[in-house]
C-alpha cells in the first residue's frame, strides 16, 4: 500500500508537496523587461537577453547567451537557453512573434502606450515572478519621481515641444513621451506615435525639439538635421533650444523613463533644472 493511503488511514489528510511554478530561466526579448527585472533585483534569473539590453543595463551582458531582439527573434537561439519564460514588448515583426511561439517555451508579451500601461506591465512581471512587493516598490518610486518633477513645473508656462523617436520617416515619439513633457512643464506638438514631414513641424513652430531616435543613443546628427530639414528659422533653431536626448531615456517602457524626464526638463524649462544627464544640445545656431 502506497504512503498516501496509509497516512489516510490513520485519519490525517494526505501529503502534497507544493509544486514551484516561478520562472527561474528567462530569455528577455527587450531592454525594457530586462531592466525592469533588473530593479526588482532578479537579474539572475535572466539567461539570455539582447545586445541592446546592455546599453541600458550594462551588468546583464554579462555571462548570458546574447540573442535576437523582438523584432527578429530566431526560436532555436531561444530554445538554446533552456528558458521557462519568454519576455518580448514592442516592436514586434509578425515573423519573429512566430519564431517566438515557435519556441513553445511560456510568452509574456507587452504593448504599452501609456505610462499606465507601463505600471501595469511592471506588475505583471514581478507578479509572474513571484515579486509583487517588489514590483510595488518600483512602480510606487518612479510615480513618485514623475509626480515630484510634475510638481515643481506646475503652474509655468509650457513651451511648445517637438520630440521625434525616428528622423526617416520622420515619427512623433510615443504617448507616454508625450505625459513626460507635459509632466516637465511642455505642450507636446503632433500625434503620439504617428509619422509627421519636415514641412508639417515647420508649420508648428516649435520652440523645443527632441531627437531621440530609436537605436541612435546620443548620435543624433542635430546641426545636419537642421539644415537638411531647413529649420533655420524655427524658434527652437534660432534659441539654440534643439536637443539629443538619450535613445534608451525615453524610447524603454521602465524606470529609466525618469532620467528621460529629468533631461526633458532641463530642456523645457532650465531655470528649474539646470543640469541634466543624457542630454546633448546644439553648440551653436545653424546658418
């Protein structure tokens, strides 16, 4: 007679042994799921990442099998890890999301737009990861980062702010860049996320500029981007208010969206933040 039947016999209830189902080998798609389980301090479960996670978590380089990212994603180099979950986000390809099914391992994708949708997203990997509290913590420290620059920028006068994520085509940067700048005290100009012309941002005018193009970290050609567009005559042009921003700053959906709002209001409004890290502007007006 097996042990499970004799203890039943003797009156008490059978013993179960609880069964672990958290992730302890995961293959992060994205920069930003690394870094968020990079703060709630479980990068050690991570087993493979992308080449790009490193630019913003340098420490996740480290030791771990280098993959594709969403946007090419090859299921044997996912399988290769041996991972028992996958995170990708946004952008996806449609042949790389089925590289990733492909895979058959556990799929945790995101899609965030907003910087509720970035919380949420924060949540949902430490809750999968047996992390709430954790996850709490971080979502709670960067809304209280974001409230208290919001704070000191209430009541000014907002300039008007184009912020660009891609130079060809020319693309808008995301709605959750658009709540930074309002929070560091700006009017975001055009719509979220949606291609836009040179021509259509000249009839805007506006009197700030951001460049943070997808993959270019600091790079951004500013003075050639000014001239070729023929925005010499702009207001933001003529103050010498037309600024590089950091690619990972404002383009990763996760904490270090903060040091993006910390270089957006030194941009906005330098009176009130006059240093900043990640930000590189114009040394001089383009004739």
């Amino acid at each position: 007679m097996n042990s499970i039947a004799q203890a039943g016999e003797h009156g008490s209830p059978p013993s179960t042994m609880a069964t672990d189902y958290t992730p302890r080998r995961i293959v992060s798609l994205q920069p930003s799921a690394t870094v968020i389980i990079e703060r709630l301090g479980l990068l050690d479960r991570v087993v493979a990442c992308t080449r790009y996670c490193a630019d913003v978590c340098p420490e996740a380089a480290r030791g771990r099998a280098i993959v594709a990212d969403s946007w090419t994603a090859q299921a044997g180099e996912i399988l290769a890890a041996k991972p028992d979950l996958v995170i990708a986000s946004v952008p996806y390809q449609e042949e790389a999301v089925g590289e990733i099914l492909k895979a058959g391992i556990r799929f945790l994708g995101f899609a965030p737009r907003t910087l509720a949708d970035i919380y949420g997203d924060i949540a949902a990997i430490a809750g999968i990861l047996g992390a709430a509290e954790r996850g709490d913590a971080v979502i709670g420290k960067m809304q209280g980062d974001v409230a208290a620059i919001a704070t000191r920028t209430r009541g000014t006068t907002g300039p008007r702010v184009y912020c660009e994520e891609w130079g060809k085509p020319l693309i808008h940067s995301q709605r959750w860049v658009a709540e930074l700048v309002e929070a560091a005290g700006g009017e975001f100009l055009g719509a979220p996320g949606k291609q836009t012309t040179a021509e259509q941002v000249r009839d805007m005018n506006p009197e700030v500029i951001i460049a943070a193009w997808c993959g270019a970290g600091d790079r951004v050609p500013l003075e050639k981007m000014v001239r070729d567009r023929q925005w010499q005559d702009l207001a933001a042009a003529r103050n010498r208010r037309v600024f590089c921003i950091r690619d990972e700053l404002l383009n990763t959906p996760a904490p270090t969206l903060v040091g993006g709002l910390r270089a957006l209001g030194h941009a906005i409004h330098p009176d009130l933040f006059p240093t900043a890290e990640g930000i590189r502007g114009i040394a001089a007006p383009v004739l």
